[in-house]
C-alpha cells in the first residue's frame, strides 16, 4: 500500500515540476497588468467628443431660471407627462387640482396640520414666471418644499406646463 502512495506522490510532483507555466497562480498578478491607470502614472484624456467636457456649467442658477417668463413645453405631451409627474412628486401637499389640500395636511385623521402647501391656483403662484416654478421644483422651496434633483429638467418643465394647466393658463 506505501509504494502506490509513493507512486502517486512521485507522479503527482513530477506532474507539478515538469507543467510550464499553465499550472502557476495567473491571477496573482492578473488584476495588476490590465489597462488602468497605474498608481504615480498620469490620467489619459477622453477622446474628443466623447465626454461633455465644458469650463461652464450646463446648469444656471436659481435666479437666472427665475427670470424665464415662460419656458419649454411640448403641449399635449408636456400636460400628460407633467400629469404623471405631478401625481407622483406633488399630489400628497398640493392635491389633484393643485389647491392645496393633499393627504398630508390637516383633515379628519390628522386633526393639526404640520404645514400648509401652497394653493397653486392662487393669484399670486398664477403671476410668477415659469422658471420661478421650474427653480422650485429643481432647488426646492425658500421654506419648506424640498428640491427635487431626481427630477429631470425636461419633467420639471412638464411639471411646470401641467402647474399652468391647473392654474387655466394654457389649455
């Protein structure tokens, strides 16, 4: 019994010695040698026109969309996808028509209201531009309604285009 183990021993050593370099540890060294940037080693450039690459932002700030009195819409498209929009991120303090009144503020379960969203029909949101309701939506409320960055511009717009549809500015 010993000299088969011996036999399988010497096979198995032989088989270990004499394979080149198929039976070493490849990946040992495999996640160092791939294309990347080496440590000390200077970062390539993106290729042209590959990557939006700009000194300035693509974004204005807050007062400067405050200042477009009326902005983007697609129409018929912007009314649904702003419907869609607005039933999802502002219907629980505005309400469905925007009055003010969603499930949030005081009535028969929730007897002291926390706060009072803003009545979008009233005459004073009715006189803002669009880019102040657009700057709302994007940066958030001077008081309490938070901005909302998971929003792409184009839905704040939407949303913006469907707020004046509630308010009978566009039909």
């Amino acid at each position: 019994m010993s000299k088969s183990i011996t036999f399988i021993f010497y096979v198995f050593l032989g088989f270990i010695v004499f394979m080149d370099d198929s039976f070493s540890l490849p990946w040992s060294t495999d996640l160092w040698e791939h294309p990347s940037i080496k440590p000390y080693e200077e970062a390539r450039d993106y290729p042209e026109g590959s990557v939006f690459k700009s000194e300035e932002s693509p974004e204005l700030d807050r007062k400067e969309y405050e200042a477009i009195v009326t902005g983007p819409n697609k129409g018929e498209l912007s009314i649904s996808k702003g419907k869609e929009l607005y039933e999802i991120n502002c219907y629980s303090c505005h309400g469905m028509t925007g009055l003010g009144d969603g499930p949030v503020i005081k009535n028969d379960l929730r007897p002291n209201a926390y706060f009072y969203p803003v009545n979008l029909r009233q005459q004073q949101t009715i006189n803002r531009t669009d880019g102040y309701i657009y700057a709302y939506i994007r940066y958030g409320g001077y008081v309490m309604m938070p901005a909302y960055g998971r929003i792409t511009p184009d839905e704040a717009w939407d949303i913006v285009y469907y707020v004046r549809y509630l308010q009978g500015k566009v039909k």
